[in-house]
C-alpha cells in the first residue's frame, strides 16, 4: 500500500489540505471523519475551514454525518483551544453539515499519544 506523507513546508502551502479536499470530494464517499489534536478556528483571522476547504466539505459530504474528534483542548498561554472547536464545528453547522462532534477522553488526545480505555 502507497504511503504520502505531507507536511507544509511554507505559510502558504499546504499539501496536507490539498489532499484533504481530494478525500472530501471521492466520488461515492460517505462520511467524513475529522480527528486533530488541534483544531485552528479563531473568532477571526486565519481559518482551517478558509481556503474554500469547507466547500470541499460541503460538496462532498453534504448528504451524510460528519464526525469530528479534537483532544489537545486545555487552554494554554493565549489560546483556547475548546473555544477554536466550537467554532470550527458552528461553521460547520451553520455550513447546513450534519455534524456529530466528540472530544476526547481527558482531553489528552493527540495523534501521536496513543490511548488505551
């Protein structure tokens, strides 16, 4: 099985969201599962959903669920992570998304931790 890793090298590339907007976008897709330790959604400035990802989103997927998981959600220093979910999983309702949203257990999931229940 074929392995790509993407990792941004610059401020304005992103390779990883390319191929999140092929994935959104498969024909005969189902459900869309989105898992991040973190999720970036201020009130205002950047956004993860910008740079028409929540298009994708919303061409692909409009019919069906999409499951979100975030786990890094402790404020920290000058950010407030679960407030930056809300907001990501708001848009994605007020985007008319059917969206079942979960966080983690001890709020401590990241991709690379590994929790065992």
């Amino acid at each position: 099985m074929p392995l790509l890793i993407t990792l941004r090298r610059d401020v304005d590339s992103s390779p990883f969201r390319r191929q999140l907007e092929r994935i959104c976008t498969v024909p005969g897709g189902c459900s869309l599962i989105l898992c991040s330790g973190y999720i970036w959604e201020p009130d205002s400035g950047y956004s993860v959903l910008g740079d028409d990802l929540l298009t994708y989103i919303n061409s692909g997927v409009k019919q069906n669920n999409i499951i979100t998981i975030a786990g890094k959600l402790q404020s920290g220093g000058y950010v407030n992570w679960l407030q930056h979910y809300r907001n990501f999983v708001s848009r994605l309702l007020n985007a008319g998304l059917q969206v079942t949203a979960y966080i983690a257990p001890k709020r401590n999931w990241h991709a690379k931790n590994c929790y065992t229940p």
